[in-house]
C-alpha cells in the first residue's frame, strides 16, 4: 500500500462551456441540447485542484466515454 493511496484530489474534466440564462436552463426539458464553445477537434481539458494540468480528446466505444490525454501541461518553475 502507497502512501499515496489515501490522498484526495479534485480532477474536472472540461469538454467546453456556455453562458446561459437561468430562465433558459429552468425551461430545458430531458433531451435538450446545450450548445458548447467549441468545436468537436478541440482539445478536452484536464484541471487538477484547479490547474490546468493536461489536454486531451474524449473517445466512445459503445456506452463507455473515455479520455486519452493527448499533452501534459509543462510545469512552471520558479
């Protein structure tokens, strides 16, 4: 057992985004579509606790989506 095991972090996984009104999202119904500001070559990205840690492309097989990371973001240094 590593002593890494039992650390927690926050991974979001961004596809794209969108500005909407409230109004608009309270009259969306199951099925309805959101459209994103990107495009479907555009690169996924990966943040970490908040940081942009790594760039990648979303794939589907069947009913399972994946992510295959495609860049990993240079880290700065001080």
């Amino acid at each position: 057992m590593s002593v890494l095991d039992d650390i927690t972090i926050d991974m979001t996984i961004v596809l794209g985004s969108t500005n909407i009104q409230v109004r608009q999202l309270l009259r969306m119904s199951r099925g309805a579509t959101i459209p994103l500001d990107c495009g479907h070559d555009d690169p996924t990205m990966v943040y970490v606790n908040g940081k942009l840690v790594a760039k990648g492309r979303v794939l589907v097989n069947e009913d399972q989506m994946s992510l295959e990371v495609t860049e990993v973001m240079r880290r700065d240094r001080p």
